[in-house]
C-alpha cells in the first residue's frame, strides 16, 4: 500500500481543475457544432398566410388593370395578363356564346365573332373547343360564306378564319379529325371550287395548284388524309381516287410549307395583337352569365381594328 502515489492537496485541485476545463470543452464544442449545422441546413422560407394570390385575387383585378398591363414593356407582366384574359374569355358560357354568333347572317357579325374565337385557340385550353358543337358550328359557318346568287364572292373573309381555327384544332389529330368528318367537313369541301380543277384536294396534291388553297386548309387535308376513315370519306365523295396511299400526291412538301415556322413565328404577335383587340372591354362570366360587353364586342356598330383587315389579306 505504500507504494500508492499519494495525492497531494494542491493536485487534488490541478485534477478538478482539468475535469471542469474537459466539460467546458466538450460544451462548448458541441454547442458550436450545433450552430454550424443550423447554417448548414437549408429550410424553406416561411411564407405568410396572406402573401400569396389565390384564384379570388385573381377574378378580382379589372380588366381595365389586365388591359393597361397587357400593353406594358415588361414581357413577363405582358404574358401573365394576357394569359389571365384568355383564360377568362374560354369560359364554356362565352364559348358556347361565341359559337352561336358564328352562325350570324350578317358577315361582320359573323368575322367578329370567329377572330374572337381565334384567340381561345392561343390559349392554354385550346382542348376546350375541341368538342362535336364547335366542329358543328365551324362547319355550318364555313357553308354559310360559299357563293351564292346573291353574292357570287361568298365570304372569303370569314371563310379564312374558321379554316384557320380548325387547323389549329387538328393539331389535337385523332378526336378532332373524326369531329370534322361527323360535322359535314367534306360535304362543303365537295362544294368548294378552285379554279382550273375539279375539287379542291385535286389542287392540294398538284405543285402549282397548291398555291392557290388557303394553307390552312392544306393542313387540314394533309391531316385528313392520314386517317383511314376519313381517307375513305373523301373518296366516297369522289374527292379522291380509292387506292392512293397517304399523302400520295405532290403536296407533301406543300404540306410542310406550312408548318416552316411562319405560325410559330407569328404566333406571339398575333395572340398579343387579338387579344388586346378582340377581349377589350370583356368580362369574365364565373358567375356562368356571360357579360354584356361581350355583346357589344359582337355588334354590327362595333368599330373594326385595321389590323384584322390586314392580317385576314395575308
């Protein structure tokens, strides 16, 4: 036993001074450990219930603001409103009022209300119009502007339109094209004339002849003849002879011509342009009543804007 180190007083304090200087260490290193962690870490940003724009927001800003800001510089803020204005004007209410304007017997009424249609097809809800009532309606209109006794010229106008929206619309391909032939799509192309040939898909499908064809409705025929069904409905109505294979003719490249850019390229423009004109001074319909501006965005007394007129000469 007495060979034991014997711990003097002034050890015994070096030794509990050592103890407590370990414990401050450790805490003090485990405390810092916590806080670097905490910089470490990435939370996500508290947000205010308040802060953010729910759909009541929304609805709520005039149209008059939406106006003034779809003419601003900022492309961001521009796209945003224009967005929130067609996504008003494609309310099934304002569709379905809009449709029954197409068939109007009065042809301004009539223009008016397919280049208001027009602009649903910019839209995020372009498969909104892609219904049996729209196709009906498009068609009806598009047999409404053929020549006549009373008027050997027709509506070339109001024409030019509607074939534009349906092209659009076949972009959606099988429901869409089925939708046309159940329409009556190919009993008015049977009644269609270009002159120098028999019908008008004999043109499509000719290098020269093609030029002459709306190239709306190019694409339209081009889309058609990809579907047995209605490849089967345009020879039946002897606009084509049975046995030529899809596309089979010269207007392929045609075809392509126009789908080069030249509707993406413009399409910004045009849907800028439309909808600052065309939805000026319409209302949204949430309450499922369509507003009366819509009715006198529609009337015969509305001013036209020279751009329509301009781009309809394309």
């Amino acid at each position: 036993m007495s060979s034991l180190p014997q711990i003097t007083p002034s050890d015994k304090y070096l030794y509990i001074s050592a103890g407590l200087l370990a414990i401050y260490a450790i805490y003090t290193t485990h405390s810092q450990l916590i806080k670097f962690r905490s910089r470490c870490v990435s939370k996500p940003k508290v947000v205010p219930p308040d802060a953010g724009v729910d759909q009541t927001t929304e609805d709520a800003i005039k149209l008059e603001t939406l106006e003034t800001l779809a003419r601003g510089i900022n492309a961001d803020i521009r796209n945003a409103a224009l967005k929130i204005i067609t996504d008003r004007a494609t309310t099934d209410e304002n569709i379905g009022h809009l449709l029954s304007r197409v068939h109007s017997s009065t042809p301004s009424q009539r223009l008016r209300s397919l280049r208001a249609l027009r602009c649903c097809t910019y839209s995020t809800t372009l498969h909104k119009l892609c219904q049996k009532r729209t196709f009906a309606a498009l068609v009806g209109c598009l047999n409404s502007t053929l020549p006549t006794d009373e008027n050997p010229a027709g509506d070339p106008f109001s024409e030019k339109e509607a074939l534009y929206i349906l092209a659009r619309l076949m972009g959606l391909y099988f429901i869409p094209r089925q939708m046309l032939v159940e329409a009556g799509f190919i009993h008015w192309l049977a009644k269609a004339k270009v002159p120098g040939y028999a019908n008008v898909v004999e043109a499509v499908f000719d290098l020269e002849g093609v030029d002459l064809v709306d190239p709306s409705l190019v694409q339209i025929i081009n889309v058609l003849e990809e579907s047995p069904e209605a490849r089967g409905a345009l020879e039946d109505a002897g606009l084509t002879s049975r046995g030529r294979g899809a596309g089979g003719g010269g207007s392929s490249a045609e075809g392509g011509r126009f789908g080069e850019g030249s509707e993406e390229e413009r399409g910004d423009r045009e849907l800028e342009t439309l909808v600052r004109n065309v939805f000026r001074g319409l209302g949204s319909s949430t309450n499922g009543v369509v507003e009366p501006a819509l009715d006198e965005l529609l009337d015969d007394e509305a001013p036209v804007v020279p751009e329509w007129d301009a781009e309809v000469n394309l």
